[in-house]
C-alpha cells in the first residue's frame, strides 16, 4: 500500500495538471501494450504493432523483463543529460515506441485529458480539496489526512508541506502511479488512470478517418441540441433543464454521446458532470443546427421543447 501523509499545508498546495506528456504516456502506453488488460485497447495494439513491425516483439520483451509501471518510472525522474548510458538506451527504446504509439494519436489524447483536468478543477471549486482526493478513482482511498494507493510494498509518503501534483492519464489504464516521491524540493506527482469506454478509446486511438464509428450512435436532433447545451458543462439535471426533457431522458442522451466518445463524464457520488471532448467540440463545430433542423433549447422565457 502506497499511503501519502497530508498535513495542513498540503491541502492548500495540491494541484492539478492535464498531463505528464507524450513521454510518461509512451511509458504507461508500453506497459499496457505488453501486460494486455482492457479489450478496449486492441484495436489499438494492433495499430501500434503493425507499425512496429519488427521491433514489436523486441520492445516488447524489453517492457516484460523490466515492467515499465514502476520499474522504469526513473527513466522519468532522471534528468536529462546524466550521463547515464542505461537510462539512454532505455529512452532511446522509449522514443521508438512513442513514434508508433502515441504520437499518431497525441492531440486527441492530451484534449481529452484537459476535458478531465478541467473536470476535476471544478470538483475542488463545488466541493473541496477532500472530496477530490476521495474521488480520483475506485482503487485510490481519502482516510483524512492519509490518501491510499495499491502498490506492491508499503510505502508511506510524507509530503511535509511539499503539496501532491495530480495528473490524469489515458494509457495508465487501471492502476495510479508516483513519481518524484524522493525529491525534497518539490510535490510528488500522483497520476491517475481516467475513466473511459471502450468507444471513445476507438475514437481517440483509431486512424483520423475512422471516426465514422464513432460517430455512428449519433441519431436524431435532441442530441445534437445536447452538444450544444453542453457547449458549458453541466449536470445530468441541467442538461434536461436545458433541452426541457426528464432527467432520465437527458441521462439517456448523455450515455448515447459518451460511449460516442464526444462528452465526458465526471461522477460525484449521486452527481454526474458532463463536458464535451475534442472530438465532440471538432463536430459541433462542423454542425449547423439551423441547416440540420435542431431544435433551440429552452430559454430563459421558454421555448419549443427538443424532440
């Protein structure tokens, strides 16, 4: 168990980023690519290894010897320019492997990691700093002032006034990890796999001019009027506020576009907070509500409702 120690300083230096990078991604990306886990993530792999060619199964064999989560964690710790001629082949390999495996996809991903930044920013604004660290993710456990992580020994943490970096990841997947736990000068980083279907990875990680697939459940006006309602984010009851529905039909909606990989969905015990991903914003902009007939959504004075 990873248990990280909070004092009264920490609370106020926590902070929240979008992402590590393409470099901490391509590591957590090769772990998942050799450890296997989610089906959501194999039409990816294959993408990925078809690009690889021969060198899939010589990077491949290189991630089972070593486990990139957590044994080459140091590789980004490391500074650059050590010296270190391990860790330079180790990121030579790094860097082969980001080629193929996420810079194809990266402006989708680091957009949809900033949707989940943005998210979680506004949990702390409506509920504080506690209620965000006892809603990162299943697996991670707020026991004030102790946050709890699975890991494979027990290590305990003590930020001593340092505060906790936060960052969400696309390719960590299922398990949160820790960088920069020994450094005294600066906030350990704890980064956190996002929640995610098996849709919108394929809209995320699939070639550009496959997103029809995506795009294939979105059928009828009332949802694309909630695209546009969610042009700001909102509750699943705002959202049926504004397209003048039932909740439950708004929620229905809302499971539509999510498994299409265009909004996110961010839960809060019995609240849910849904915001617009890259790929839906990219279609709502291309979208034109009054050529495609969609209908307006209430307004202040009320209006015709969406059909």
């Amino acid at each position: 168990m990873l248990r990280f120690h909070f004092i009264a300083q920490d609370m106020a230096r926590v902070r929240m980023r979008a992402t590590l990078g393409p470099l901490a991604e391509s590591l957590f990306a090769l772990d998942l690519f050799v450890r296997g886990g989610s089906v959501a993530f194999n039409g990816w792999r294959r993408h990925v290894r078809h690009r690889l060619g021969g060198r899939a199964d010589a990077l491949a064999a290189l991630a089972r010897y070593h486990r990139p989560v957590p044994d080459l964690l140091w590789v980004l710790d490391r500074p650059a320019g050590t010296g270190d001629q391990r860790r330079a082949r180790m990121l030579a390999a790094l860097l082969e492997f980001r080629q193929a495996a996420v810079d194809p996809y990266w402006s989708r991903v680091q957009s949809q990691l900033e949707v989940e930044r943005d998210a979680r920013g506004r949990i702390v604004i409506a509920k504080g700093v506690e209620h965000l660290l006892s809603t990162l993710h299943p697996k991670l456990r707020w026991r004030a002032p102790v946050l709890e992580a699975p890991a494979d020994r027990d290590v305990d943490v003590h930020l001593s006034g340092r505060g906790l970096q936060l960052c969400p990841s696309l390719f960590l997947y299922d398990k949160p990890c820790i960088l920069g736990a020994g450094n005294p000068d600066g906030p350990p980083t704890l980064a956190f796999p996002i929640p995610i279907s098996a849709a919108t990875v394929t809209a995320l990680c699939s070639a550009p001019d496959t997103n029809d697939q995506a795009l294939s459940a979105l059928v009828g006006h009332t949802r694309a009027a909630a695209l546009q309602a969610l042009t700001d984010s909102c509750t699943t009851t705002e959202l049926a506020q504004r397209l003048n529905i039932s909740s439950a039909g708004a929620s229905q909606h809302a499971s539509i576009l999510r498994e299409a990989g265009l909004i996110t969905t961010c839960r809060n015990r019995n609240t849910v907070l849904h915001a617009l991903t890259s790929l839906g914003m990219a279609l709502l902009q291309n979208y034109d509500p009054v050529d495609r007939g969609v209908p307006p959504t209430r307004s202040a004075s009320g209006a015709q409702p969406a059909t």
